[in-house]
C-alpha cells in the first residue's frame, strides 16, 4: 500500500474509534461539559462571543465557540456539544504525522499516528466536550507549521505564508485550554535551532502568535485574577511540603504510563495504565535508544533518522514531554491526572514509534521475511482491537461510568423535555454546577430561556423542604454528588 493509502486508514480507524457510538458513549453529559454547551446557548442568544469565559473557574473560549456553531446547526444535543472533540482528535492524529515526517520518515511518521489513532487515552478525550482536546492539535500544527517553514527556507522555498500561518495556529493554541501556557518553553526551545537567516521567518511567527494571543492577554491583563484562578486552586505550592510533593508527582505521572494511571472514571478505567503494554514498551525503547546511530555493518538503522537543522524528532519529543509534565507536576490535586496531562500524548507516541522503528529494524536482521511480516500485522490488528475492547466493551459498560458522567441529570432533562412548555417545572439542587446538564439539554441556562421553558432553579440541600404554589407544577431533584 502508498503511503498516502495507509494513512488513510490509519485516519479511517481512527474516525470510527472516535465516532462509533458517538450519541450513546459515554452516557450522560458531565457538568463541566454542560457548562461549556450553557455558554453556547448564551452566545446564540446575545450574539457575544467572548475569548475567555469566567465561569466555572475560568475557561479558555475556543471550544465553546466552535461548539457554539455546532449547537445552532444541530441543536442542544449531546452529540453536538461533543462533536468538536471528536474532529479535534482526528485532526491531531493526521498533524502527528506530518510533523514526524517532516523531522523523521514516512514510517516513523505511519507508526506514530497509528499510536495515537489507537490510543485509549486520546479516544476518551475525544468523545467528551472538555476543551483540553484542542491543546494537543493546535500545538502539533504550529510545530509542524514552524519547522516546514524553517526547513523550507534552505531550499529557498516561499515559505513566509507558512511562518506566519504557524504563528496563527500557536496563537490559537492559547484559547483553547490553561496548560497550554507551559508550550511557550518548547517553542522557544525549536526556535533555537536552524540558520540565523530564518531569523525573519522566526520573528513573523512570534508576531502573528502574539497578534492572535492578544486579545486574550488584554482579557487577562484586565482581569487579573482569572490569569491564575485555577493554576492557584490546584497548586502544589499549597501543599506542607511542596517540594516533596514535586518529587511524589514526578513519580506519580512517571508511574501512570507504566502501571497506575488516573482514578478518575471520566477519564480512565480507574488505575489502568494510560498506555497499552506493548506500546509502554516501544514508549520505553524509544526514549532509551532513540539517539543511537548505526555504527557499522550488521547495526540496526537509526531511530530518529533525518535531523533537520539541529533538532531530530527524540530531541523534541523528549523536550515536549517535559514540558508538558509541568502542569501536571506542580499540581497539588489527584495526580496522576490524564486530562491535565494531555499534551503528553502526542510526544508519547512520536517516542513510541521511533521505538518500534528501531525494533523492527533489529530484527528484520534476525528473523525471516515472512514471519516478521506476519508477526507485524498481528501486532497491528492487536493494537487495533484493543483501544475498541477497552473502551465499548470494558470502560463504557462499567456502572461507574455513568455516575460519573451525571445520566440522573439527563434523566431529569429528559422528563423535563417531555413536558408540556405551560407546566411549571422546578429543579432543586444544593449545587448550582449539578444542574448544568439540565440547563443545558432544556435550554434553560439564561433568564430569557427560563421564562420561554417555565423552568425554575431552587437552591436548596432538601427537596422535600421545597414547597410551590402553583398545584400542576412538577418538583425534581438532582443529586448533589459525583462518584
């Protein structure tokens, strides 16, 4: 098969992993994820659509604006809420290929985003409307982005689009979710490398990455506290001893990948490795013997062969990786935390595959043709198999799962929405954040909808302490908990 054939599937695994399902898994809608589609609701109806949003402790706005677009199309849905997430993903999985081809090779680039297509992690995330999906997209683009035109310019291409085009892309990349903030010692970092007379390719990025980041930096300087409202909640500095706890989390988030990840059923099967084991391995491999070189006959090929000015694929990777631990290191709340470690995933796979090249290197010099052939597409259709086990026949099925995701909320948006709009309907919880999945799924969110759905909010920790006038009104009550 060409290349561009296998990539093809790879994207078309990918796509179905995500999207299989997609308006039944997983049940329910979280409060978060409904507070983002409230949001949206309230853009459709003022027309006003903000850079950042403050509620909920602060959100970066991109992904409540696109999903905004979403819901006027198809509505206040689930689906719609979450098919952003989706696309984001599908998107990530096609830009990590690019970007290792462009620093490695083709089949380098092929492993690493079938690695990623496959990947439990990245899928989950993909499904849920949490707008950390976009931070990995935004970013692998801009990187490819960036060092396409650097690479470019030895050859004299007209690459001064592609430099500023790299620069939107990471601007962008700031809207989208807080431990995005960490990215800009990577880039610094790639900016770095290459020939001095790039400098004018490498200053257009910084000022169109700054032009588009500004109207953000202008909300923040305005409104100083939202910058670090919820860097300051879930810092580590909090802690009695913070610098222990770095060193507890550096070995939490080390662990994750290996034998203990996230507690946390919205975003694992509680304690389960974030990565499969045979990829763990390759992940291993990868950051171990990724920088040996071929030093005679009979040696396996390089790992990471093509350095392009100065900066081969390890290099970043491992620079990425680190960084993008930060945020999840200097956390003082349940680390290890798959969500705030987001943008661990693509470096992760980009490392897993360089391991994978080098093993298959290794031992297309000990086994024959036809068994290593066959041994490979096995492994393959292993890898292939197991993300769609694990996630639609283990984790979705789970009776964990749901709670975790509120379905009694969406339940009772459900009844709600079966009422007729002249019955009084009143919702009573004792947290406000617990009935977002009902604004959201009746529309309900702003005071204009409420009138239009005659649905009213009572805050209140009894519902049966709750008493209306109004004899044919209906009184439901949300649980205030989370498992």
């Amino acid at each position: 098969m060409t290349r561009n054939a296998l990539l093809l599937l790879i994207l078309s695994i990918a796509g179905f992993l995500r999207l299989y399902r997609f308006t039944a898994i997983p049940p329910g809608l979280y409060r978060d994820e409904a507070m983002n589609g409230s949001n949206a609701l309230e853009v459709l109806e003022t027309g006003r659509f903000q850079v950042f949003y403050p509620e909920n402790a602060g959100r970066e706005g991109l992904y409540i604006n696109v999903a905004t677009v979403f819901i006027r199309l198809w509505g206040n849905k689930v689906w719609a809420l979450r098919l952003p997430a989706a696309v984001f993903g599908i998107l990530t999985v096609w830009g990590v290929y690019l970007l290792a081809a462009e620093l490695a090779s083709v089949e380098i680039a092929l492993l690493a985003a079938f690695f990623l297509a496959t990947s439990f992690w990245h899928i989950d995330f993909s499904r849920i409307a949490f707008r950390a999906i976009a931070a990995p997209l935004f970013l692998t683009w801009a990187l490819y982005f960036l060092l396409a035109a650097i690479r470019r310019f030895r050859q004299n291409w007209p690459c001064v689009g592609i430099a500023v085009l790299a620069g939107v892309v990471y601007g962008l990349g700031f809207y989208t979710y807080i431990a995005y903030r960490a990215t800009p010692l990577l880039v610094a970092a790639v900016l770095l490398y290459g020939t001095p007379k790039a400098g004018r390719l490498k200053a257009l990025f910084a000022a169109s990455a700054t032009l588009v980041a500004g109207p953000l930096m202008l909300y923040f300087f305005r409104h100083p506290g939202t910058f670090l409202g919820r860097t300051s909640q879930v810092s580590v500095w909090h802690a009695p001893h913070p610098a222990w706890e770095v060193v507890r989390n550096l070995w939490r988030t080390g662990r994750m990948f290996f034998t203990r990840g996230d507690i946390n059923w919205r975003h694992n099967i509680a304690w389960r490795a974030e990565l499969f084991w045979p990829v763990a391995i390759l992940f291993v491999v990868g950051v171990a013997l990724g920088s040996r070189r071929s030093s005679g006959a009979g040696d396996s090929p390089a790992v990471f062969p093509t350095p392009v000015l100065g900066l081969d694929l390890r290099r970043l990777a491992l620079l990425w990786l680190a960084v993008a631990a930060a945020p999840v290191v200097l956390s003082g709340e349940a680390v290890p935390h798959a969500l705030r470690a987001i943008l661990m995933i693509p470096p992760v796979c980009l490392l897993a595959a360089g391991g994978a090249h080098r093993l298959h290197g290794w031992l297309s010099l000990k086994v024959p043709r036809t068994w290593l052939l066959a041994g490979s597409a096995a492994f393959l259709l292993v890898l292939t198999y197991e993300p769609y086990h694990t996630y639609f026949d283990l984790w979705a099925r789970n009776p964990n799962v749901g709670p975790a995701f509120e379905a009694a909320a969406v339940q009772v948006a459900e009844q709600i929405n079966r009422l007729p709009r002249e019955t009084p309907k009143y919702v009573v919880t004792a947290d406000p954040m617990a009935a977002q999945p009902v604004m959201f799924l009746t529309a309900s969110y702003t005071e204009k909808e409420r009138r239009e759905t005659n649905i009213h909010y009572v805050m209140s920790d009894s519902c049966g302490q709750v008493a209306v006038s109004q004899p044919a009104a209906r009184i439901f009550c949300l649980p205030n908990t989370l498992q």
